[in-house]
C-alpha cells in the first residue's frame, strides 16, 4: 500500500492529486492508494481517500505503507526521516497556489542535492514508487550536511552553524 499525505495546509495540492490519478488510470501504480487529501479538491479515483486521519489512524497507515509520497514539509520529513521506511516527496508551489511561498521548493532542491528523493514530475514518482530508497537526512556525509545548510541559509538568509554541530565528517 502507497500512502500520500498533504497534510493541513490551507491550500489544496491538486497537482499531486492529479498525478496519483493519472498513475493510477495508466496502471503505473498497480497497488492500494490512500490518500489524505487536506484542502485539495481533485480526489484520485481509484484511491481510499481521507479528507484528514486522526494521529492514532495516521500512525496506523504510515507504518502499514511499503512507501510514503508527502508534501515537502518540514515536519513532515522530520517524521519520515525518523521511520524506517522509503518515502517520497513533493514540494508544493506558490506558483500553483498550493502554499504562500515556495519554501518547500527551495527545502525540495536542498533535499534532492543529498539523493533524498523529491519529485518534481509524475515520471520522479513512477521512477522512485518502481526503485524505492531508504534514506536518512542524518546519514548523510558532512560535505552534503554543508550544501544543505548553505542553501538553507540562502533561503533564511542566516547562518546555520548550530546544525552542523555534531555531524561527523
């Protein structure tokens, strides 16, 4: 089973929608979908959809799924990153009106310099849903842990030092 969580946002993420559904026309996804939809207001048919899960029958489907597609969020990651699992993300836009800057974008491009997987098309979900990849943010080397905090730093335009405090080289 493929779980896809949006999480709360305001703002609905019809484009991730649009891309499970049309996956899921074309066969590319040949297994269970459930989807927490949020705000969005395309629903994937074919999918069990949620329009939010309480935390109990969250925890319940994320351990449950064989892969995670999520929002770019950064308590999302913090989430996903802690569990042993493949998962995928997605970085809402603030072209698309799906959040009110592109910070998730800009974590997305940080995130995908370090191999952690990040689509940006329905292709990147069909190559990672077919090749998934345990990752860790935290086992990631010291000179990756740098560009991240460089770019991260461009985004907040403040030093990130205290983050790489402990990170082994």
């Amino acid at each position: 089973m493929i779980l896809v969580t949006v999480g709360t946002e305001q703002y609905p993420f019809n484009r991730l929608m649009s891309w499970i559904e049309v996956l899921l026309q074309t066969e590319l996804i040949q297994e269970e979908i459930i989807v927490q939809y949020g705000n969005s207001t395309i629903l994937p048919a074919g999918a069990r959809v949620y329009r939010f899960l309480k935390e109990e029958k969250f925890q319940e489907l994320i351990h449950q799924a064989r892969i995670v597609i999520a929002h770019c969020g950064e308590g999302t990651l913090l989430l996903l990153d802690s569990l042993d699992k493949p998962y995928i993300l997605v970085s809402r836009s603030q072209q698309y009106q799906e959040h009110v800057d592109d910070h998730q974008v800009e974590l997305g491009l940080a995130l995908s310099q370090i191999n952690v997987p990040v689509a940006w098309s329905p292709g990147d979900l069909v190559r990672f849903i077919q090749a998934p990849r345990q990752v860790s943010v935290a086992d990631v080397s010291h000179a990756s842990a740098i560009a991240l905090c460089r770019s991260l730093e461009r985004r907040f335009a403040q030093p990130l030092k205290e983050l790489s405090v402990g990170i082994s080289k």
